[in-house]
C-alpha cells in the first residue's frame, strides 16, 4: 500500500467518491532503461517552507508524499489495437524522460500502470476515472488523440489534476490562437503538440501555394480532432482563394469507402486532404483510384497517416504527409542535455525499433516539463513533500525552457509547444524513414 494520502476540500473528496477509488502500481524497472541524457543538478525551486512549519493545501487541495513514498504520474495514450503504433513511441517517451530527469527532492518518480485511451472518448473517460480515482497521482501525459482528451477533461480538471498531451492538435482543447477559448478547454490542460489550427493553414498553403491546386476536398472521421482539421483546413483554402468542393466524412471501423469517395467526385478537386487515422486511410487511399473524378487526385495526409503502417501500403507512394517539424538539428532539452539524436538512440537501445510515428520527442519534452514543475513547487516539511495542485498549474503556466522541439511557453489556454510543420513526399513504401524525412515544405505561423 502507498503511504500517500490526499489533503484536499470536503467538495472535491466527494467527487473522488463518486468514481470509485483505486491504487496505483509502481512500474519496475525505469532505472534500467538507457539514458537519453548526462545526469544533470537538480532543478533550482523557488524556495520550500522551513522544515518546522505547516503546511496549508490551496483551493485544489495537495498530494501528500511521506518519507520512502514515490512521486506517482501516469501516462494515458492509445497502446493497444489499430491505434497502438500512435501511441506507444508517446508511452516510450514518457520511461525515458523519467529515467533521465531522476528523482524528485530525493524520491523516485513512478509511472505505474500505463492507461490505454484507445483513441476513443469512451477510452479516454474510462483511463481518467482510473486516475482520478487514485489520489495519489500528481499529473498525467496524455492523451494520444483529442477526442479521448475532449472526454478525460472534465475528471482530471474537477479532480484538480494536470494533464500535459504530446500529441492531441484539436483547438477546441485550447484556443482558436486569436483570444477565444476552445469549446473543449478545462483547466489544468497543457500540451507541447501544435495547435491544429496551424496544421490546417499549413496544409493550405502547400496546396494553394506549393501545388498550385485550387480546388480542394477534405474527408475525415467526425472526431474532434479529424472534424476540427478538417474545417481548419477548408477554411483556410478558402481564405487563400481557393474552392473547398466538399468536407466529407467516413465512419471509424468502415472499409467500404466508395460510398463517400464517390459523393466527393462530382466537384472534381485537385486534392484531397485526408485527417483521418489508420486503418480508414489507408482503405481511402487504396479505393480513391477506382473512384470517377478522383483517378488522378492529388492526396495529403495529417499527422496520423504519417507513420509506418500507411507508409508501407504501395497506395501511400506519391501521397504528401504533414506532421510535426522533426528536424530538431542540434536542438536540446535544456533541463536534461538531451538530444533527438540521443533520444533516438536511447529508445533504440530499449526498444529494439525506431519510433513508429513523429510525437515523441514532444512527449519527452511535455514529461520533463511535467517533472519540472513538480520540482519546482514540491514543499518538504519534516520530510514529508507537498506538491500543492493550485500552484502546479500555475508553476506549468510559467513555463520557460527550451526543450527537442523548440521553445516550450505556455500560452492561457495551455498552448506551449513550436507551432512548426512540414510536410513530406512519399515516393517509395519499402523506405519509409527515407519518406519521414523527405521535406518539401515548411510553415511556421
């Protein structure tokens, strides 16, 4: 039994009632997995209570960690099934940013059990009312995709967590980046990925302006985050005097899509912009050919068909991916030392393989500014730590470092990460690394 016990109001106990309640596991063996970085001193903090003091909880309450006790996070990311090649590189990150940030004010950092989002928002509000239920944990890194985070929010935000994503882009988690809050924003949400708005003008522009096109469709699968790039997408095109011929939408778990592709045919456009997962992309690239109109389109994936089961379809060969910006040249996580190219060979040396798709170095990045946070604002009185929920968040929306993937700043609604993308051209499905890397195109906002 973990020795931890949670300091928090009558309120927000009860909520913790009402979903259950429930133990974390540590997860053995962090301590074993290759470092991605030099060890490094601990993080100055802004100075801790006099060990005679007391200690007085904020309005969100605080995790109490006696004396032998770990530091308790979890990660949340789609880990098994169809989605799982999303999610794991996210999983990995996490293990290895622990191992390399080291303990915590002397106490080891625990991951326990990894939760799986499935990609899905009856996943994503099953894993937190795991979390939530466990008062324990300090913080979450996750979800893997929006829409399982659209579903988690509201128990870790009442429940007075944090949750920092590497990879969800939806902007109705955040903001629309003008001042105006995303109808999906909670308190204490955080990620280092993009914010899908500039996914979307990216993808516009290499239309309009690299390809020359100026018609255009979109499909996509009706989450918050394919729906949301999609109209991001559309919107922008048109902006840039293009024509949006239609925004088209399969459903998850289809495999017959001549339905839909042939309801986008009739406005002839030039390309198809395709924010859609696995395997449904893959099954649109593979049936588009067929399709009257659509024979000699134009196809550019987003981020999730930017990984090695679509790039090894023969179908995927001519197809334009975007994605994350992932030439983090000599680039280096200022708290850690670490690299990519460090990363990338620590990941190899535990895992055995590369990473299968493009978030993990900002979900290294979104850890280390997690475990960063915790050092800053933990108390120790007695020997006992504090780590105050209210002034955590506030300590995440401080931040200030510069991480693998650029400058991590936190905006009021959580936005931290670089805001770059590139997109790729795919020309041979039995060299995928050469295609990841393959840039013809780059946007920053």
């Amino acid at each position: 039994m973990i020795g931890v016990r949670r300091i928090c109001l009558v309120s927000l106990c009860l909520f913790l009632v009402t979903v259950g309640c429930g133990q974390g596991q540590s997860q053995p063996g962090s301590d074993d997995l290759p470092s991605a970085a030099p060890a490094v001193d601990p993080v100055e903090t802004d100075g801790g209570a006099p060990e005679d003091s007391e200690f007085v909880p904020g309005p969100l309450g605080a995790v109490e960690v006696t004396p032998g006790e770990q530091i308790q996070i979890r990660s949340l990311n789609t880990i098994t099934g169809t989605t799982a090649f999303a999610g794991i590189p996210n999983q990995r990150g996490v293990e290895l940013a622990i191992a390399d940030y080291g303990p915590i004010a002397g106490r080891s950092v625990s991951l326990g059990t990894p939760l799986d989002d499935f990609c899905s928002p009856d996943g994503g509000q099953a894993a937190a009312q795991t979390v939530v239920a466990d008062p324990t944990v300090v913080g979450v890194i996750g979800t893997t995709c929006s829409s399982s985070a659209a579903a988690a929010m509201p128990l870790i935000s009442a429940a007075g967590m944090v949750m920092i994503s590497p990879s969800n882009a939806s902007p109705w988690l955040t903001s629309d980046m003008a001042g105006n809050v995303g109808s999906a924003y909670l308190p204490g949400y955080y990620r280092t990925c993009y914010n899908g708005l500039v996914q979307g003008r990216a993808v516009a522009s290499f239309v309009r302006d690299y390809l020359g096109f100026d018609r255009a469709a979109t499909i996509h699968d009706g989450d918050a985050f394919t729906q949301g790039l999609a109209q991001s997408f559309a919107d922008a095109f048109e902006e840039l005097g293009g024509v949006s011929t239609a925004i088209a939408a399969v459903n998850k778990g289809d495999t017959d899509m001549i339905g839909v592709l042939t309801g986008v045919g009739p406005g002839s456009p030039q390309a198809v912009f395709l924010p859609v997962f696995m395997p449904e992309g893959g099954f649109i690239a593979q049936q588009i050919g067929g399709v009257s109109g659509l024979e000699r389109v134009t196809l550019v994936g987003a981020a999730p068909l930017l990984v090695d089961n679509f790039m090894e379809l023969p179908e995927s060969e001519g197809v334009f991916l975007s994605g994350p910006d992932l030439r983090f040249g000599s680039s280096r996580n200022s708290i850690t030392g670490a690299s990519a190219d460090d990363f990338l060979a620590a990941y190899e040396a535990a895992y055995g393989e590369v990473p299968s798709t493009g978030f993990w170095a900002h979900a290294y990045d979104a850890t280390i500014m997690l475990l960063r946070a915790i050092d800053r604002v933990a108390i120790d009185v007695e020997g006992t730590l504090y780590v105050d929920r209210q002034a955590l968040r506030e300590e995440l929306h401080r931040t200030s470092f510069d991480g693998i993937t650029g400058s991590i700043e936190c905006d009021e609604y959580g936005d931290c990460g670089a805001q770059r993308i590139a997109v790729v051209e795919h020309t041979d499905s039995r060299d995928v690394e050469a295609g990841k890397n393959n840039v013809v195109f780059e946007y920053a906002p």
